[in-house]
C-alpha cells in the first residue's frame, strides 16, 4: 500500500529542466537501514540505486528516474537495497 502523503512520478527531461534538479543539493548512502524523520517537505530525484521507504501506513519502491515527494512530519524507515545517489530540496 503505497505511504499517504508521498508523491512518487516518473518526470520527462524537460520537466526536470524545468524543475532546475542540476542545481538541488546532492546526497549519497550505501546499503543501509535507517529511520528517518522529515521535518519539512522534501522533493527529491534518484539519479541511481534502489530503495524501499516505509511506515506503518504503507511502502514505496523508489528507484533511479524516481521524482518523490515526501510529506513534512512524514517518519519512515529507510531500506537502501544499492547504494543511493540523488538530488534534493527542501521546502
């Protein structure tokens, strides 16, 4: 069952263009798990790797391609499967 509040689409290149994802903030993380709590909302794209986000709501796959929005408030735990490469901003 997909997480409430989480946002996940598939964006074209010039969506992407348009959201300005070269000039987010990068983030890397290698096979872990860990919990995670989002204090603002936080839109973010994966470059790369392979991750399971849940909660006791629900469970999102994400993956390279993935634009993902996640609410402020939201608490998950993170699966990272391969290691994550993506790009983020807050608010």
């Amino acid at each position: 069952m997909p997480i409430p509040g989480v946002k996940v689409e598939r964006p074209s290149e010039e969506e992407l263009r348009a959201l300005a994802v070269e000039n987010w903030a990068p983030w890397d993380c290698e096979p872990s798990v860990f919990d995670w709590q989002y204090d603002c909302e936080e839109t973010a794209y994966i470059l790369e790797g392979k991750v399971t986000v849940s909660c006791p709501e629900g469970t999102v796959e994400l993956g390279a391609g993935d634009l993902v929005t996640f609410p402020a408030g939201l608490r998950c735990t993170w699966r990272v499967k391969e290691k994550i490469r993506k790009v983020y901003r807050l608010g």
